[in-house]
C-alpha cells in the first residue's frame, strides 16, 4: 500500500468518463498508429463534451515492442495520430502488462492533482509478421541469459507452470481446454473479438501441441488493436458522462524476470500482491465482485488467476471452471469480452483493452454478453510470465 | 579458486564458467543465499559481500515442457524438452534436458547438468550447458 492510496481506502481514485476499443483482429494494412487513432475515435464519439487537445493534459500508453514494426517512441507518435500534439506522452513498456501500468500511470497522474484529465490506453500490431518472428518477439519479455538462451518461449513459460499445476493439484489438460471452451462462447458474444466463434471440448483438445501440455486453443491470439480510456478525477466526471466508472482499487507488484526464482511455480506473487493492494485501496473482498477479465494469456494462466485472485482456494481453479462458475450465468463470470483467448492479445493494447470491457459491462452497454446488473468488476493484466501485475477494481459510479 | 574470487558477480563470468565446464553461483557471505544467476548485490539481504560457490549440478526436475513451435534459431530442434531442475544445494536451474525420449521425461526425474562449450560466432558469444539423465 503506497501513499494517498492509503487516504483514499473506499473512495475513487479516478473516473473513467469514455473509452474506446478497436476492432481486433488481423488489420491489414493498418499499423499501431491507425489502430489507435481508430480507439480514440470511439472514446471521443462518446464522450461529446470534451474536447481531446484542450482538455487531455496527458497520454500514457502501453507498447510492447518496437520490434513488430521497426518502430519506437511510440507516445508522440500515438498522441499525434489521436490528435493530441502537443500534449505530453509517455509510452509504458512492461511487457503484456504495458496498459494495465499506463494505466495505473494515469491514476497516479490524476491524483498527484497535476492531471485532471488524462488519456491512458495501449496498442500493438502483430500479425503482419510469421510466427516464429512473433515468438522470438514476445519472448524478449522473458529472461534472455537463462530462459530464451535455453530455447523457452511463452508458451513454454506457462507450460512449466501448468505441468507444475498437473503435478501438484491434479489439474487436466481438459479443464484447461474448458478455459479456452468457455472463452471463445464468450468471444463468439463479441463483434470486436478476432475469433468470433465456438470451439468444442474436442477440436480444442486435439489441436497441434505448441509446447506441452500447452495446445494451439490453450494460446491466446496474435492479434492486432488498440484501446483506450478517458480519465479525469472523480469529482468532474459528471461534466462528460452520466455513467461514469469509478476506479476503486489499483494494484501493481514485480516478481523475479526469471521463472526459476520464484518461490512458488504454481502462482503469481507479483498478482497476488497485485490483488490485495487493489482489494485493500478498493474496501472489497472477491466475493463482492459481479464480473472478472483476467490474463488468459494460455488457459492456465486463466486458472492460476482464479486462485491469485481469491475466487477459490490454491488447486481449485481446475474446478471453478469446470463447475461452469466462471461463464456467463455463473456466480463471476471470467472473460466475458472472450479474454486474449478469442477475443485476442494485442499485447500492448490487453490492460486498457480488459478495463474497456469492464467498463461496458458496468454501463449495461454489452449487448449480448451483458451481464445484469452488474455493479462491480476487477481487470488482471500480467506482463511476460508474470514479471509484473496489476489489478484494477472498477464501480459504476 | 583464488582467480575465480575475483570474477566479477555477472552473468557474463557464469557463462565464461560454463566454457569452462563449470556451474558456479555466487553465495551470500552474509546471509547465506546462493545467487543463480549471480549478481553484483544480494536480492534479499543487500549485501556485496559474496564469494564464487562450485554446483555439483545434480538434481530433481521439478518441472518441463516439449516445445514444438520454437524460435527461429531453434525450430530445427524441435520437439525439443526444457525444464526446471531443483539442484541439491537449493537453487533452482532452467534447461534443456538432452539425451531422453520427449515421452520419457516425468517430473521428479534425477538429472546432471553437462556443457556444450562450443562458442557461438556472435553476441553474446556464450557457451551452453543443459541437463541428462544421472
């Protein structure tokens, strides 16, 4: 727990008043630059009161790698595509976790007081390039001397993690395979998801093993997109919207780059710090919660997220969503945007990307994968195998 | 050991190590952690106090996967197995177990760490070493 969020235990700690999500998917032709023009677009189409040039004081925005498009000092050049020169940008590279940290970077931008109104969000083009580049370009997120040397991808990282799941808690490769059967219903629900379609228990199954136990619908999507939100402190955010989101709860820890050094293979500290920090600044325990996104990178990443964050005890996860708890009409349902898994994974753009679907869930504006009523949600963005994490806690305002 | 001791604490003198066929970690002198990788300042007690410690390389796999879609500079391998091995003296070490069937490999497995010394031709110029069957 860090300074004013200490003061602030059960008050917002910023509003969110709009936001914006591009279309993910296979954009040909389009670069980060165009995507994330096409997010804000959004985020001022709904927000009609304000005006981007004069009102935003700050852009904080998450990207991963210059290495998917030759191109870096990505902030000016994403303030500039949205219009924003020349207000200040910063651009935020903590692996998948970029935007899940921009934003917690606007957060702290709007409550140091400097900022009253700040644009956080995050973007990234992938598909453009082979597979084995993408890989080789994820991976640099990951321990270079002792994990990429030894030849370790991203999928292998969490397929480390999963056998040690298998191994200790009896966890199956078929309870992995309902993560991703579940996420793609989901997605199937969302116009803006890349795969928009379902997959049965058994084509998800047999696909081709990308690093065991880890298969093709245990993986998360290359993707390209974009995403942004709108914030301003709490107190004027009735000026743009009359459904503003209150941010409640932020959190954000850092464990060891490297997988070998951690204390526990089988969970991630750095979101376990994560979660109590922003249940803690939220006022909240778990079971208040109505909806969850949560990183499901690789399914068992889906899983392991149910135990870091309190939705059952260490082991059960396997069975959480086996007894279908997590799906729309279960008692929290995880994903309901289809998650990385069908939705996609731009990697720089998934942290605002989750806290865009929250938001819509929280303003009854999901259409057909609403969730009724829903009062309260939590975003979990992770960064590489879970070098970092931040848990955001978000309430209709 | 006397030229070793003044190695610098880097990732550059463990590999530099390696080419020798040896495992080395650096080990707290104050509170006794056994640094893998070595580092210039102990991660949980601050200390610079530290001194070279000789792995036997043996342990346990405690945990492993097959990779079948790889890198470019490793798609030729594939499938190839990497895992994580619980050394004997505590600290654990990522690598590729050589030498076992893909299907043969089970966690708990004893394994011995062995070295590649071949240097590659550019940056970073480091050696290997990986694990097989004790």
């Amino acid at each position: 727990m860090r300074g004013r969020l200490c003061e602030l235990l059960g008050q917002p700690l910023a509003a969110i008043v709009s936001a914006g999500l591009s279309k993910f998917g296979v954009r040909e032709g389009l670069y980060a630059r165009e995507l994330f023009a096409e997010a804000a677009r959004e985020a001022y189409d709904r927000c009609p009161n304000l005006s981007p040039k004069r009102d935003i004081k700050a852009l904080f925005v998450g990207h991963k790698g210059e290495s998917f498009e030759h191109q870096g000092h990505t902030g000016p050049t994403l303030s500039d595509w949205a219009g924003l020169i020349p207000t200040q940008a910063t651009r935020i590279e903590n692996a998948c976790a970029s935007s899940g940290v921009a934003l917690r970077c606007g957060i702290f931008a709007i409550l140091s007081g400097m900022c009253d109104i700040v644009m956080v969000g995050g973007v990234e083009k992938m598909t453009h390039r082979t597979t084995a580049e993408a890989t080789e370009f994820l991976a640099m997120a990951s321990d270079f001397p002792f994990e990429q040397w030894h030849g370790l991808t991203f999928p292998g990282l969490y397929a480390l993690m999963a056998t040690a799941h298998m191994q200790r808690y009896g966890t199956t490769e078929e309870q992995m395979a309902m993560v991703s059967v579940k996420n793609h219903y989901h997605g199937a629900l969302n116009p803006k998801a890349h795969m928009q379609k379902e997959v049965t228990l058994e084509k998800a199954m047999s696909s081709r093993v990308i690093a065991w136990p880890l298969k093709l619908y245990d993986c998360s999507l290359i993707t390209d997109g974009a995403s942004c939100l709108i914030l301003t402190k709490p107190e004027i955010a009735r000026k743009f919207t009359d459904t503003p989101v209150h941010i409640i709860g932020s959190g954000q820890a850092s464990d060891t780059i490297a997988l070998h050094e951690r204390e526990d293979l089988t969970s991630l500290k750095a979101a376990k710090v994560a979660a109590q920090e922003a249940y803690k600044t939220a006022g909240v325990k778990p079971r208040d919660l109505d909806i969850a996104e949560v990183h499901d990178c690789f399914t068992i990443a889906e899983i392991i997220a149910y135990e870091d964050l309190g939705f059952c005890k260490p082991g059960d996860g396997g069975r959480l969503v086996e007894e279908g708890a997590t799906k729309i009409g279960g008692k929290i349902p995880v994903n309901t945007s289809g998650g990385l898994k069908s939705k996609g994974h731009p990697v720089g753009a998934t942290g605002t990307g989750q806290a865009y679907e929250v938001y819509l869930q929280l303003t009854e504006q999901a259409e057909r994968r609403q969730v009724s009523g829903a009062e309260m949600g939590l975003a979990h963005n992770v960064g590489g195998s879970g070098a970092t994490a931040t848990v955001h806690i978000l309430r209709r305002g | 050991m006397k030229m070793e001791e003044v190695r610098p604490f880097t990732v550059e003198s463990f590999y530099k190590f390696v080419s020798e066929r040896k495992l080395m970690a650096a080990k707290c002198v104050d509170c006794g952690f056994v640094l893998l990788p070595p580092r210039p300042l102990c991660p949980h007690c601050h200390s610079s106090n530290l001194t070279w410690t000789q792995l036997k390389g043996a342990g346990k796999l405690e945990t492993f996967t097959i990779i079948h879609v790889a890198p470019p500079q490793f798609q030729a391998m594939t499938p190839y197995v990497v895992g994580i091995v619980k050394l004997h003296e505590g600290p654990r070490l990522p690598g590729m177990i050589h030498n076992v069937k893909p299907q043969e490999v089970r966690v708990g497995m004893d394994l011995r760490v062995d070295f590649d010394t071949a240097l590659p031709s550019q940056w970073p110029m480091w050696p290997r070493y990986f694990f097989r069957l004790l």
